[in-house]
C-alpha cells in the first residue's frame, strides 16, 4: 500500500469514527485592502473538504439565482464585472451593499436550517457540525475564511436575500459576489425602499446587518465592484488595481536598475503586472509599459 493510499484509508477510518476533519490549521493575516485573518487548513482536511463539495456543490449551486457569481464554474469576478456594466448601461439607478463582517457574522443555527431543505443525511451534517465547532463554535456563529467548505456554505446563505429582491422587491437587475450585492431600479424612491426593505430582511432573517447606509446612486456616475468601476464606455480599472498595477511596474524597473533581474525575467514580471489590467479598458497604461521597454531596449 502506497503512502497516498495509507493516508486515505487512514482519513476514512477517522471519518466514520467521529474524529475527522481534525480542525489543524495555519493562520495568518493579509491586507488586500482591509485585514483578514486566513485560516489554512491541514492538507488531510482540505482534502475532505473538496470531497464533500464534490457531491453537495452541485447541490447547492442549482439553488443559487444566475445572477450570483462568486465560486461558480463559468462565473467569477470577470463575469461579474461584465454583469454589473449591462445593468449600469440599462438602468438608471442602483442599489449597492455588503455585509458588516459577513463570514464571522454567519449563524450556524440558520445555515443547518438552509442546508437542510436541500440536503439530507444525519452523518453529512454530523461532520458539518463537527467543522463548525473548530471556528465559532462556543458563541455558534462565524464561519473561517479561507475553507471550500465556507466559501461554498457563505455563498448559498445569502441566496434567499438574492431571491426576496428578484421575485418580491422586483428589481430590474441583480448581481451578487458573495457578500457584495448590487441591484438596479426605475428610480431613486424605488432604490432607497428596496435597499430598507433588504436591510430588515436581513436582519430578521439571517442575523446580518448591511455595511454602513449602504449605496444608492446614478448609473451614470459609475460603480465600483469587484475591483473594476464601471462607467456606461466600458470596464475601467479601480483605483486599488491602479495603485496595485503601478507599484508592481515600479518595482520591477527598481530592481532591473540595480541589476537584479535579466531583461527576460523583466519581460516575464511585466506580463504579470498587466495580467492586472487584462479584459479591461487600459491602453494607456499597456502604452506606457510599452514605452518603458523601448527605453530600456528589452
């Protein structure tokens, strides 16, 4: 028996005696933008993680609207982005919101009820439990960042928001990006009693409250999600993908100065930086980049 082997007969064992997932993780905390604690789990639990989504993902994603993008096949940011620039483009007023402090703010008392009207199994959701008592398990509330399982779990909590705005509230237009809701409306009265009506939806019926005074604005302004803005011409880069494009280029040329990179790692570092601006309108900035390289004779 191989070692790969061993270790899977050895998750199984440990699976049906109760005593995985095991809950090991590695924490650490990032600033993309705001500070996010990251918890990694042991590569034995990540693999049963993506083993249960393999059979309940399918699940949970045909309950979801078309309309939510995030951990998705087919969706993502991208797809998002090009979803809220035809509702820019179509529609005059728009509602956007996120969630104060969404994944810790998750009760698991409510996901179990969610899940169980499309699932069923007393040992799926034996483990489901036992995965909730390693994070938020004393106070029952709060799912980690950084699991499939809470990626999957976040995303499907929020569908019936998704289905109260489409189906009652009537909105003309809708996207979702996990936590990040944007909706569209014939005018600005309808968009401020929508965006009240959300607020106590939430409230009463997943514990959650909206970020701030959430947004109501102009289509014809632009709105920023997913790290784009979006204006009525196009797709155009945020002002944090901007700043993460320029610090990047300036860091390369920093380095090839001071001969730290060949011209060949050069080229292959900038192919990265503008992988940043890729599918959105920024010929200005490839031009520069393009200039960058016929002065230094890459």
């Amino acid at each position: 028996m191989s070692v790969l082997e061993k270790s899977l007969h050895r998750l199984q064992v440990d699976l049906f005696s109760g005593h995985a997932p095991y809950g090991r993780e590695h924490r650490f905390v990032i600033h993309d933008p705001k500070r996010r604690v990251i918890h990694a789990p042991c590569f034995a639990d990540r693999v049963l993680h993506h083993a249960m989504m393999n059979c309940v993902g399918p699940v949970l994603d045909r309950a979801l609207v078309d309309s939510t993008f995030a951990c998705r096949k087919g969706k993502g940011a991208f797809a998002a982005a090009n979803a809220v620039l035809a509702g820019v483009r179509r529609f005059p007023w728009y509602v956007r919101i996120d969630i104060c402090a969404y994944f810790d703010s998750i009760v698991h008392e409510i996901l179990l009820r969610l899940l169980r009207k499309r699932l069923k199994g007393r040992g799926f959701f034996r483990l489901v439990e036992r995965i909730f008592s390693f994070h938020g398990g004393a106070t029952g509330v709060g799912l980690p960042i950084g699991t499939l399982t809470s990626q999957h779990f976040a995303n499907f909590y929020l569908n019936g928001l998704d289905r109260f705005l489409l189906e009652k509230q009537k909105v003309a237009w809708h996207v979702r990006y996990m936590d990040d809701s944007i909706w569209w409306c014939a005018n600005k009265a309808q968009a401020r009693e929508t965006l009240a009506a959300a607020r106590t939806w939430l409230r009463e019926e997943l514990s959650l409250q909206i970020k701030g005074k959430g947004c109501v604005g102009r289509s014809a302004h632009g709105v920023g999600f997913c790290g784009f803005r979006m204006v009525r011409s196009g797709l155009r880069l945020s002002r944090r993908r901007c700043r993460r494009y320029l610090q990047g280029r300036q860091r390369l040329e920093r380095a090839y100065r001071e001969d730290a990179l060949t011209s060949g790692q050069l080229q292959q570092g900038f192919s990265a930086v503008l992988a940043i601006t890729a599918g959105v309108d920024a010929v200005g900035w490839r031009i520069a980049g393009h200039h960058f390289f016929q002065e230094l004779d890459v």
